[in-house]
C-alpha cells in the first residue's frame, strides 16, 4: 500500500512538473460557454443598439456598419436603426477578384488557409470588436488591425486566426478589425471627372478614417478607451498605416503604430492617377459627360475596364503604371508622401513598431526606421522575424504572413501554418505580450523578451524573433 501512495505522487508531480514546463496554451482545456440572446451582450451606438455575444466570457460583436457609400461616392455614416441590431456573424468582404477566395492547391495555402468569404458592394462597410467588458466605465487600449492584400483583396476575417478574442483576454484590451473598399471601387481617381467626383480618390483609405472616427465615437461603449488606439497593418495593411499617418483627417485618431512587412514611403502622384480615372472611364465605352453611368455596369466590367485603362495609359506613353490604383497624393485627403522625404509634422509624435520576415521578398524597414527617428519625436522599434515553420518539410519557412498567428496569440487556430507544436506557442506568447504592452504604453518591451531599445542609424537595434530572441545592432548581423 505504501508503495502504491508513494508512485501515486511520484506521477502527479511528474504531471504537474511537465505542466510547469509547457507555456499556458499548451494545457489541454475545453472552452468556456457561448451566451447569446435578445439581452446579452447589448452595446448602443450613435446609430443604434447592437447585440454580440458572449465567447468564454469575451464579447464579441460582428458585422457592426461605420459607414455607407454610393459607388465612386466618399463614405457617409450608416443610416440609423430603431430596433436591436444583432451583430454575430463577419459582415460581407470588399469586392474583389475571385482568386481571393480560391488560390488553388499549394504548400502556402495550405498552410494560411484562407477565408472563403461572400462579397458585396453595399454591405462590406464592417467592423468586428472583442473586448473583455462592455458599459463598464473601463478604458482599455485598443487596437486596430488593417488587413493585408494589398490594396485589391483581403478582409478582416482573410484568415480563421483574425479573430480578435486570444488578444482581448490575454491583454485585456479592445480588439478591432476593418473591412474596407479595394481595388476599382476604393483606389481608381476619378476626381479629374469634377462636379459630383471631385471628392473620388482615396475612397479605401477615406473608409478607413470613417472607421477610425467609429471608433472615436463609440469605443467607450465597447470598454475602450478611444484616446489610446493603436492601428496595425500587413502587408497592404501596413501600408495603409503609413498612409494614415499622412492624412490630416486621421489625425488624433489613432496615436501609435505598427507595420508589419509592409514599409511603404511613397504613394503615387495625382497627376498619372486623375489620367488612369479618365483612361478607366474611356474604357468602359463612355465619355466623362456621361460618367452618371457608372453605376450601369456589374462589378465584372468594371475589372475588365481596369486592365482595359491600363492599355490606354501605355499607350499614352505612361510607365510604371503597376500600382497606379493605389492611394495616391490628391492635397486634401492625403497631402504627401508618408515617408519621403519625411513624415508630416503631425505625425512626428507617433511612436512606431516597424518589421518584416526572413523569407519575403520585402523592402527593408530600416530605410523607413531612419526617416521615423530624424524627426526626433517618439521612438521606433525595428524587428526582423525569422522563425522557421516546420510545416511541408519547412518550405515556408519565414514566409510573408509567417508572423500574423503569433501577433494575434491564435495559433490553434493556425496549426497548418506553424505546425502547432511547443515552440510556437512560446513564440506566440513572446510576440503577442510585446504588441499588447506597446498597444497599452508606446513600449514593446516586456519581461518574455530580452530588453528591445529603440531604433537610431548608428546602433540599428533589431529585435530577432525566433526560438532564442535577441537583439542585434549591425544590418551585416541580421
């Protein structure tokens, strides 16, 4: 009998040992309860009431509209609603090219497995939000993610991992994420057409600042804290947080910033742009006296006038036309280049995390680090990742998006991208402690990481994201 006790607790401090060991999202528990009805989980807006629910005691809404548009028109606020509006399930995705929702069969998209999402052009102006409480007079800090694609794809649930939950509990802090217009229908300038169109440029980004002023008006419901937001972009969407730091009517809405794998110093010109529009507008079979058609055609033959414009440009003797429907410097809206030579004096006070993965093809952030820290103002970071997925016999490697289930703390979520096994999740805590103590305070560092100094030109202190994190201070290192 004695025997029998003492191997009874020589296993249960065996068990408990490897518990110890092993970071928290690695202990096997089943998830909390869902609580969902008429009177849970109800938040009023500007515009009316909205109903979430409840997931393993996080709320959870989805779906929420921040604005509404005509085609080609600049975004308004939505109309108002008298009833309950139920906000539970993801809001349609932008229209986009159809390959968004299919890329065939590879090792990379096995592995990102993206989103099968419906489109639509009328109901795509959407917002989702976690946050741990709500009408509760806290505010927490919140982030805002901008989700990447570049500016023709993608959405705020592109990937199952988007889902703001893991962040919100682990950091109690407000989570939200955006979808927004793309390609033709959010970047063609068409403001060389005048009368009605003289404000149609930049419509995706001009979306974008309609959310960040939802945000503004209504975080506080949602347990935020509307005067400490902090956006976050990949890829396009970090690019769309550099252009956000150039817009005068984004100012004071957002007051740190994150980009990831996207540093992006300049947008292109106004004058190729208003001419790509009239180009868009002639290839449609149309005269800009007769631009009221423009909402005759189908979404099919507005991208078919697309490529047909960009016919027409080189033809004209126009070159690098590639990211021509882009944002683009129009002097109301977006009134320079982010970065180059410098940013804007409104933007100097922005504190900065800026980075990219080992295996991308990928403009460098060190360029745009050195333009951030001669202003003189707040502090960037610079990360490099480079942690390796063992997935498919390694093949993707640090690949572009590598890093996003890490930041968003989800990688049982994304199993079939990291591999899911112990070192990931380690990685994921390191990287989702150090985004939500910047999201809270300016300042990435955090007791995970070795201690992470702020970027200059002559240290180039870079933050190493892999299974041993470190800190280097020579680009030759990295």
């Amino acid at each position: 009998m004695k025997k029998l006790v003492t191997m009874s607790l020589a296993i249960v401090m065996i068990v408990l040992c490897s518990c110890e060991q092993q970071p928290q999202a690695l202990i096997s528990t089943q998830p909390g309860p869902i609580q969902a009805g008429e009177n849970i989980a109800v938040v009023p807006t500007e515009y009316g009431k909205v109903r979430g629910y409840i997931d393993d005691g996080i709320y959870a809404f989805k779906g929420i509209p921040y604005a509404k548009a005509e085609r080609f028109m600049p975004p308004q606020a939505p109309d108002k609603w008298d009833d309950v509006r139920q906000c539970t399930i993801y809001g349609p995705q932008a229209m986009q090219p159809t390959a968004q929702n299919w890329r065939g069969q590879s090792d990379r998209n096995f592995g990102m497995q993206f989103s099968i999402e419906p489109m639509d052009e009328k109901e795509s102006f959407v917002l989702n939000v976690w946050s741990k409480g709500i009408n509760d007079g806290k505010k927490r800090p919140v982030w805002v993610w901008l989700h990447g694609g570049g500016y023709s794809g993608g959405s705020g649930n592109q990937f199952p991992y988007f889902d703001g939950r893991s962040l919100a509990e682990k950091g109690d802090i407000v989570v939200v994420t955006v979808n927004h217009r793309l390609n033709v229908l959010g970047y063609v300038d068409l403001s060389g057409l005048g009368g009605k169109y003289s404000e149609s440029v930049n419509l995706g980004m001009q979306d974008l600042v309609a959310a960040l002023q939802w945000v503004n008006n209504n975080i506080e419901n949602f347990g935020g804290d509307p005067n400490s937001v902090t956006i976050d972009g990949q890829s396009g969407g970090g690019g769309k947080v550099s252009t956000l730091m150039a817009m005068p009517s984004a100012v004071g809405l957002f007051h740190r910033a994150i980009i990831q794998s996207g540093s992006y110093l300049k947008v292109a010109e106004s004058e190729p742009t208003k001419a790509y529009g009239l180009a868009f507008v002639k290839a449609l079979g149309i005269t800009p006296d007769e631009a009221y058609k423009l909402n005759d055609f189908s979404y099919e033959e507005l991208a078919r006038a697309e490529r047909g414009a960009m016919e027409i440009m080189t033809e004209e003797g126009y070159t690098n036309i590639s990211r021509i429907i882009n944002p683009t410097v129009d002097g109301k809206y977006i009134v320079q280049h982010p970065f180059d030579p410098a940013p804007p004096e409104f933007a100097k006070n922005i504190s900065m995390i800026i980075g990219c993965n080992k295996d991308e093809n990928r403009t460098s952030p060190l360029a745009q680090a050195s333009i951030k820290h001669a202003q003189g103002a707040a502090p960037v970071y610079v990360y490099w990742f480079q942690w390796q997925s063992p997935v498919n016999d390694g093949s993707l490697g640090s690949c572009h998006g590598m890093e996003l289930p890490f930041v968003f703390n989800n990688i049982a979520m994304a199993r079939t991208q990291t591999g899911g096994g112990k070192d990931a999740y380690e990685m994921a805590d390191k990287i989702s402690s150090s985004w939500i103590n910047f999201v809270k305070t300016g300042d990435p560092n955090c007791e995970e990481l070795p201690e992470w100094t702020p970027y200059t030109p002559e240290k180039e202190a870079t933050m190493i994201f892999d299974n041993n994190c470190k800190m280097l201070y020579t680009q030759d290192e990295i």
